[in-house]
C-alpha cells in the first residue's frame, strides 16, 4: 500500500475539484483528505493524474475553500466503508452515513465501494423466480434472482411507487435463504426522500433494509458514490453472511448527469449528448455486481431505475442501460394518462432470463404459454386499435372487436392494480386466463391443449 503523503496549497479549484500540483506516487482512485485553516476535514477521491498533477473530486463541494492554507493528504488507499449485518434497519447519506440519529456503524470489516469483480466462471446462471406481486411483471416480464432488469420511465410518471411497493412486497418462492432490500436513491428531493422513509416505516420492511438517500442538494460527486456504497453493502449481505439481496437503484438518469458534469469540469472530450465516452463502461461497474456464485448461497438482483429525457428510449442511458442488463421493464405514457398503475408497458418490456426461472416447480406449468398468448393477443390489439382510428371501430370484423374488449380488459383488470395489492402468482395467471377466455378458444395458439383443456373458461369466450 501506498504511505500517506501531504501535500500544502492548491493550485486551482473548479467547481467540485480541485488541483494539486508537483505530485508523485498517487494512485488513481485515492482516497484524499482535505483540510482548511481552520481545521475542517473534507474527503475527495483522485480522478485523474498525469506526471506532475492530480485532479480531486470533492465530495463535500469545495464552497469555502480557497487556494491557500489547505493541507492535502493522499492516504494510499480507496475509499472504503464499514460494513455489518447492524446496518440492516438503517437509513445513511449517499457516502454510507447514518443520518437516522442513531450512532454510527462500529466494525472491524471495512470494504472497497469500487467491490471486486466476478469471475465469469465462477458466476451461476440466475433460475430462481421474484415475486414482486405485480401481475405486469410476475406474469409477462419476471424478475429472476440475480438478474438486473432496469425500470425505464419518464418525467412524472410513478415509478418511485413502482420502486416502493416491489421493495414491500418482493420474495422468493422456491429459495430459503434470508431476503432483504437494499435501497439506493440518487439526487431525489426531500419530499421524495421522505415518502420512501414512510412506506417502508408503514410497511415494516425497513427492519429488514438499508436506505442511503443523497438528495438533490448534496454534491454531485456523492451520487456517484451512492450506488457503490449501497452495492458494497449489499455485496457484503450476499457473499459473506449468505443473504439473498435485492437491489433498488434510482434514479440512475441523476447519476449519469452528475457524470456528465463531473467529465464537463474535467475538460474531457464529450460523446453522445455531451455524455463522457465511457458511459457504458461506468455503468456497467454497477451493473454487473449483480449475480450469483458457484458455492455460495447469497445473491444479489438489482432493479436499476431511470427516467427517460422526453420518453426517448434511444437516448443513451437507456439505450446503453438495455444492452448490459437482461430486459427492461418499461413505463408507457398511454396507459398512465388513462390512470393505469402501474403503467407497465406490455409490448416494449421485456425480460431475457424469464424463460429459465418459471414454470412447474417454480411458479406454474402454464406460465410460459400464458405470457407468450397474452403477449400476441395484446400486439394485435395494437395493430386494430391503428386500424380502428382510420376506419372506425364500426368496420371491424367481429373477431377484431372481440380482441378490443379483449385489449380494455387486459389493461383494467390484468395490467392495473393497487399500489399495495400484493397478487400472489397463482392469482396472476388466474386472471390472465379469465382475459384470455373472452377470446375463442381456437385463438389461443401459443398455449398447449392440455392447459387450455385444464383452464380456459368456456362461457367467457362464447
């Protein structure tokens, strides 16, 4: 390890950095103290370092420091934190302080926040089933334990509910290992801050979670702490104490733009939308500590979720986000203004690993067919909807009008429910067969004869 070396002054300050000049043996990604006149301590992390200069982000902010009088020590280590199984009920800052009023985590084991990566070989593929207890995922979109399945949604939609009730109501069926939550939210205000404390005090399930909030008016560079300092805790959860841990990341658009400042500050070169070039290399350090390993019981699965600039899919922190993770959940802005919650799309979400972790012995054999039928029923309900704003509803042929009664059921009754009903899977897929039993029985061409023999409803498709 690298010895503590100080260094007196400063040569410039620009926004959350500040350059110290004529330095050797630092390391990139070192933890810095910095400490002024008067005797206040802030910490910083080395960002950049060429053959005389290192370039430190503040965590703090830099307001009140000035070029003169500032001792600068580079302690020849990453940033860490403490972690223990007492930070379970707890509620911190995004660096991973406790800001519940209740005394600060005492451990002897402290942890890098950048984590250490998986060995591809050493990962187990993800087959266990998530029930969330929303129908929209559970029955067509599944989360898989030790997936990442982002959330993409947009300005004023209600994805922080969406967040809120899967961190309530998420188990595992089929595993015995103990579940928890681990809840990071990144540049949210307070009175967002504060509806997550509440539901989770309401619920119960904070006596089973940790929440580090950094708010809006917190530095820039803590939320790009935040995320880390939550998966190195819940890395610890699942790989040293055995934990099945849950992972809840929002919003992911605040980090990315905190990182555009940042890299703005820096001088760097922009890419795409003024995004630093490795954003996709950023965001897949977080992304990819989720999973499973060979010989060990814990897990961790992360729900990442971001809010679309102008609902434009394309834009590069979904686009970027989709090609690392395994699907995406995605709210539409359509079925929102008809006050469906939660306004899960049914076409565009998508869950890669689905397939492997349903079925019999883990939630039921007739899943499968069930969502691939819901699925083709629903895309042709948009195809006719499309017709039907041309030529009237009126023109259709009768099987077309079937499937739009088809269509407003599937959205009223199977796709909404409450923000606290909790549909257990079984229930799920019951309704899903009473939506599709208003269609005749010779429609459902994706589901065996057995199943549709054990539970299609004849008297609804007549």
């Amino acid at each position: 390890m690298i010895s503590e070396i100080e260094y007196s002054g400063l040569a410039a300050i620009n926004g959350p950095l500040v350059f110290v000049e004529r330095v050797g043996n630092v390391g990139f990604g070192e933890l810095v103290e910095i400490r002024n006149s008067s005797g206040q301590l802030r910490l910083g992390q080395v960002v950049e370092i060429d053959e005389e200069r290192a370039i430190v982000q503040v965590f703090e902010g830099t307001t009140g420091l000035s070029l003169e009088g500032i001792r600068t020590v580079f302690l020849g280590k990453s940033l860490e934190m403490p972690v223990s199984r007492e930070m379970l009920g707890r509620i911190f800052d995004g660096l991973g302080r406790p800001i519940d009023g209740a005394p600060n985590v005492t451990s002897d084991r402290m942890m890098d926040i950048n984590g250490l990566p998986i060995n591809p070989y050493s990962r187990e593929y993800p087959r266990d089933f998530i029930q969330t207890g929303i129908s929209a995922i559970d029955g067509m979109n599944t989360l898989i334990r030790g997936q990442k399945l982002p959330v993409f949604s947009g300005s004023g939609m209600p994805h922080n509910t969406i967040a809120a009730q899967i961190a309530r109501q998420a188990k595992i069926l089929t595993a015995e290992e103990e579940f928890t939550v681990v809840f990071a939210a990144m540049g949210v205000k307070f009175d967002v801050a504060s509806f997550f404390i509440e539901s989770f005090e309401k619920s119960g399930a904070l006596e089973n979670s940790a929440i580090f909030l950094s708010l809006a008016d917190a530095p820039s560079i803590e939320r790009l702490i935040t995320p880390r300092a939550a998966l190195t805790l819940a890395e610890f959860l699942a790989f040293t104490e055995g934990m099945h841990v849950l992972v809840i990341l929002t919003d992911m658009t605040n980090y990315c733009e905190s990182l555009r400042e940042l890299s703005s500050s820096r001088g760097e070169i922009p890419s795409r939308k003024g995004y630093p070039g490795y954003l996709y290399s950023d965001l897949a350090s977080i992304y990819e500590r989720a999973g499973r390993i060979k010989g060990i019981p814990g897990s961790i699965t992360q729900i990442p979720i971001l809010t679309m600039p102008s609902d434009d899919i394309s834009h590069p922190i979904p686009d970027l986000t989709g090609y690392i993770t395994e699907g995406q959940i995605v709210l539409e802005r359509e079925l929102f203004n008809k006050s469906i919650y939660p306004p899960i799309a049914g076409l565009p979400s998508l869950s890669r690993l689905m397939k492997d972790g349903i079925g019999e012995g883990r939630t039921r054999r007739d899943h499968a067919g069930v969502a691939a039928q819901l699925f083709a029923c629903y895309a042709r309900v948009k195809r006719i909807r499309a017709l039907a704003s041309i030529v009237g509803e009126e023109e259709l042929a009768p099987l077309d009008r079937e499937y739009l009664k088809f269509g407003r059921v599937f959205e009223t009754e199977f796709l909404s429910q409450g923000p606290d009903e909790d549909r257990p899977i079984g229930t799920t897929l019951d309704i899903g067969w009473r939506v599709l039993s208003m269609l005749p029985e010779t429609e459902l061409y994706r589901i065996s004869r057995e199943d549709i023999g054990k539970y299609y409803i004849p008297s609804m498709g007549d």
